[in-house]
C-alpha cells in the first residue's frame, strides 16, 4: 500500500511540474553579441547581473563564446513578451553593467520568436 501512496505522489508531484514548465518558457529570445576586453571579468559582471535579468522578466539564458576569439560573446535572454525584451535592452541598468563589464563598442541587438510550424 505504501509503494501505492508512493507511486500516485510521484505522479501527481510529475503533472504539477509538466502543467507548471509553460510558465517558464519564452515566448521572445533577444540575441546580444559584442565584443568584451576580457571574457573572464566579463562572465563574473554578468553573473551578478542575474537578479536584475530575473526582476526585469529575463526567463532564460545562455552565454556562447566564438571558437575563433573568446572575448566575442553572444547572449540570449528569453522573456515572455517583445516588450519586455525591448525594456531590458534600453534600460540604464543594463547599459551601466555592460559598461562596468568592458563590454567593447555598442552590441549587436535582435529578437526572434519561434517559428510556425
């Protein structure tokens, strides 16, 4: 009987989790790429900006780096509407960090949606 309880908990634990995941996708990626003076000060900035992204409606990211020059970096924020993207990528927060980061030059800003199938 306990293996019974154990197993419908576990599925129920299982739905609520699967119904919960569409929160959390983005609906709009905006696509950042410029070039840092150097990728390791950089990453550290970044990653205290996380509780920023988070307050600012950024749901997901990534860090990519170019095989040919580490200190060419692009990232992807994933938020639930363009709106929020656009936000984000005028703040003053976000402007004021990059600079504090060494970001180099003004980045490369685009957003995309998913594809129709």
């Amino acid at each position: 009987m306990k293996f019974r309880s154990y197993v419908a908990a576990s599925l129920l634990a299982l739905g609520v989790l699967c119904a919960a995941a569409p929160a959390f996708a983005a609906d709009v990626h905006m696509f950042v790429r410029h070039e840092v003076t150097d990728y390791a000060t950089w990453k550290k900035a970044y990653d205290g900006f996380r509780a920023t992204q988070k307050k600012m409606g950024v749901v997901a990211q990534a860090v990519y780096q170019s095989v040919d020059n580490p200190n060419d970096v692009t990232v992807t924020h994933g938020f639930h509407s363009l709106e929020q993207a656009k936000a984000f990528a005028a703040s003053p927060e976000l402007k004021s960090a990059m600079e504090k980061a060494g970001v180099k030059g003004a980045p490369q800003i685009w957003y995309t949606t998913k594809g129709a199938k």
